[in-house]
C-alpha cells in the first residue's frame, strides 16, 4: 500500500510550522574569489551567442546541454542557509553547426514567487530557517527545483528531491509547473537523480523515512508503476543505483530520527549502524537482499551492473561522515570555506555469497557520470571533476577514471576556473567551468579518450554564473 500520509509526512510537519525564526542574514563582505560560484543572479539571461576562444566544434556534434542548479541565494538582506536552498536556474547550452549559444531561466516556483513577494528569502528549505512571510502549505510549496534536469516526453523535467518534478518548455524554458503523473500522487517526492535505462525507460524514488516510493516511468514520462517500499533504516537519500535487473538503494547512516524545520536538522549521523545496502529486483520489488558495510556518506554513485557471477558492482564519491552535507555548504553561502572530508572515488562490489567490499580509486572526485548507453551494463570508466585544492571548496579538474587500469586522464583547469559537472556524449564530454579572471562561464567540449589534452573547443558566454550541479545532453 502506498503510505502517502508518511512520504508527505514533511509537508504537514513544514504546514504546521510555527515557530519561524529571524534567520541569519547574509554574510559581510570579504569574499575569496571563489565566492563568486555560489553569487546571485538576480534575472534570467537572455539568449546569446557564444564567443569561441579556441578549437573547433565536432561536426557531429548537434544538441543542448540542459543544467539546473542554484542560482540566487539572498535578497532583501537575507539568505539561505545552505547551498542547496538557493532558486534553480535552468540553462540551456545549445550546440550547432559549429558554434554555441546559451539562455537561461529561473524556474518559476511557488518558492521563488513566495520569496520575491517578500523581497526576502522567507521560505525554509534543506537548512534555511522559514522567516516572517513564509507560507508553506506542502513540501512543494520550499520546493527550488535546483539540482538536476531531464528530458522527458519532449519536455524538460527540472528536479528537487523532496517534492514534485516541475515541467519546463524544452525551447522557451518557460515553466509549465508541478508534474502530478497521477492524481493520488500529487506532491510525492522524485529525487534528482532518477536512473534511466539505455532504452529511456526512468526509474527513481522518493524518500519518506522508512519508506520509499519507487516510480516508474517510460520514455515519454508518463507513469508505467509505482509503489513504496519499506526501508532497513530512514536513511538521507539523494541518490541512488541500479543495474539492468535491480535497483540498488545505498542507505547512509544520516537517519532521520525526528521532525523538525529545516529538514537537515532531522538529521543525526549514526555510524554505529554502519551502512546498509538494499538490492530489489526490478521485476519484483518484494525480492530483497541487504548487504553491510562500514560507515560511509555520500551524495552520488555511478551507474551499477552486474558481473556473471552475480555480483553486482557500482562506484560513488564517499566521505566518512556528513560534514560538507551539514556545515560546509552552508558556510559557503557566507564565503567561510570549512576544512571537511573530500569525497572519495570507490568502487562497492556486493557478491553473491552476502558479502560486501570496497576498493578505492585513491582520488578524490565527485559528480560521476558514465556512458548513457551503458547504464546498468558493464564499464569500466567513470567521468568525474576533481583536484579539490588545500583552502578551496571547488573543484579545478576533469579527470575519466579507468578501473581497469587504474589511471585518471584528467585535465586541471586551474586555480582561477571553477569547475562543473561534465556529461558523457558518445566520445565527448561536454561540461562548464566559471572562469575568476574572465568574470563569465565557459563551455568546453573534451574528447572522452584524451582528457589530459585539454578541451577540443571552448566559448565564454558574458555572463558568470553560479555553479551548477547536474545536467543531461538532447540531441538534436
Ligand atoms: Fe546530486
């Protein structure tokens, strides 16, 4: 039975919320340079060509790189607590004929327009404190749709995790709104990191606890099945796994142990209950097996398949605890940079006699990304941005790690580029990079098989914004 009284759990709890408090406000000046990849935009930017600054695009290549992330964090003197509160802005990176354009839009939320109202950021959110004007009558209602975007049924679908996907014009990016894919689902949770199938078919979930909703979608985005199921632990969640056959649910020892506003203070690290994998059969989603392992966080796995034997193999940027989750994002929108764990690339195998082991890469890395035709099926490389510097919170590299031979192909960038998410694209990589000196992000094309050589083309747009988190390449 599908609980939807525990999934929506957090939208009665921030209804009912009412002690709302001043909140801190945003921070003095004094800001390190890199404090311009989390700086505010306050309109949308309009289209424009890109200006090439070397190289030359791949004939074949022909499509938009669409990326969501936060792009506004104060107003009015105030501002959010936390990176991951800030409005999400959809920007559209088009590839054609040789040369590149960009345009991009804040997606039009109940957050944004409740925020812009009260010219201050009221509304709560991961860990921002709800101030004087917030109205929040549903999870949807804090919902920044911020961190990712897909393409679906030849809409774009931007994404949050604790509330609905919200529909967006794949042209125009004008919002269209909340997706509801079936009446008594309105306002269900949809994570930002749904796995898609080589053939397109969308698996995802939404988090609820001890109870996750685990949705089902074709191609076009339309609702195939859905379901909830029970979870070993109320584990945080912003991503998960799965192979051709299972889906892989990596529960952390951030459990949610109470309800309160913001929701991050829900939140306690438990590493005495060490980490719990859960492996459910897509066909049958009663068919479970847990496997143990040691205390790990971590925001993002790579894409799982299975080996012969069985065992099921997948790779994740892990830290040892929730530090940069709890703290460090959150000191960043005030420029403090805080000393946490770096994540770190490692590959988890879980076999079929119930065993469970880790192997590290011994790099640090985030944002992993592989080949989108070989989701669920075996690889042996992961994209991945990295070269985190001592006293800086962002990274400066872009690196394709082999797990066969044990060697990164990477680029850095340098101190004064702060760099984003690349995405697999056949043999290309195609991501962005803010640029310090020249006060404007850039695109880069890189070819997948020779990173270190530097990108193939690059442009500048003439606009700097900040960092984006997640992304996915439309074809033309
Ligand atoms: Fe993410």
């Amino acid at each position: 039975m599908i609980d939807r009284r525990q999934l929506l759990g957090q939208s009665a709890l921030l209804a009912a919320a009412a002690a709302i408090s001043g909140g801190a406000q945003a921070a003095a000046p004094a800001r390190p340079d890199w404090f311009a990849g989390v700086g505010d935009l306050t309109q949308d930017v309009a289209p424009q060509a890109l200006a090439r600054l070397h190289g030359r695009a791949p004939a074949d290549l022909a499509g938009t790189l669409y990326r969501n992330g936060p792009a506004r964090f104060r107003q009015g003197g105030t501002a959010v607590g936390h990176w991951f509160d800030g409005d999400g802005m959809i920007r559209a990176w088009k590839i054609a004929d040789g040369k590149a354009e960009l345009r991009a839009r804040f997606v039009d939320t109940v957050k944004r327009r409740t925020d812009t109202a009260a010219g201050a950021m009221v509304q709560p959110g991961f860990k921002t404190q709800a101030r004087p004007g917030a109205l929040v009558g549903s999870a949807d209602d804090t919902n920044a749709a911020n961190t990712s975007v897909i393409v679906a049924g030849g809409q774009l679908l931007a994404l949050w995790e604790a509330g609905s996907a919200y529909a967006l014009d794949a042209d125009t990016l004008a919002t269209k709104g909340p997706v509801t894919f079936r009446p008594d689902l309105a306002g269900m949770p949809f994570l930002a990191h749904p796995r898609i199938e080589p053939d397109g078919r969308i698996w995802n979930l939404g988090m609820g606890g001890k109870m996750a909703f685990v949705w089902r979608l074709s191609k076009a985005g339309v609702l195939e099945a859905g379901q909830s199921i029970p979870l070993p632990m109320a584990s945080y969640a912003h991503d998960f796994t799965a192979t051709a056959r299972h889906l892989v649910i990596v529960l952390q020892p951030w459990i949610k142990e109470r309800n309160v506003l913001p929701f991050a203070h829900s939140l306690a690290w438990r590493p005495e209950l060490g980490t719990k994998v859960l492996v459910i059969d897509k066909d049958d989603l009663s068919k479970r097996r847990v496997f143990e392992l040691p205390p790990l966080f971590f925001f993002h796995l790579g894409d799982a398949w299975e080996e012969t034997d069985g065992t099921i193999c997948f790779d994740g940027c892990f830290d040892n605890d929730p530090g940069f989750a709890s703290d460090g994002a959150s000191a960043l929108i005030e420029g403090r940079y805080l000393r946490t764990e770096r994540p770190a690339l490692r590959m988890v195998s879980l076999r079929p006699d119930g065993r469970a082991s880790l192997d590290d890469a011994g790099i640090t890395a985030e944002f992993p990304r592989s080949d989108p035709s070989l989701a669920g099926l075996r690889r042996t490389r992961t994209v991945h941005v990295g070269g985190y510097g001592a006293g800086r919170p962002f990274a400066r590299s872009i690196g394709t790690w082999d797990w066969q031979t044990g060697k990164d192909d990477a680029h850095d960038f340098g101190s004064r580029q702060l760099v984003e998410e690349f995405v697999p694209v056949g043999r290309w990589l195609i991501g962005t990079t803010l640029n310090l000196d020249a006060g404007a992000t850039e695109l880069h094309v890189m070819d997948s098989r020779r990173v270190a050589d530097g990108p193939v083309v690059s442009w500048r747009s003439n606009v700097a914004m900040p960092l984006s988190f997640h992304g996915n390449w439309l074809a033309a």
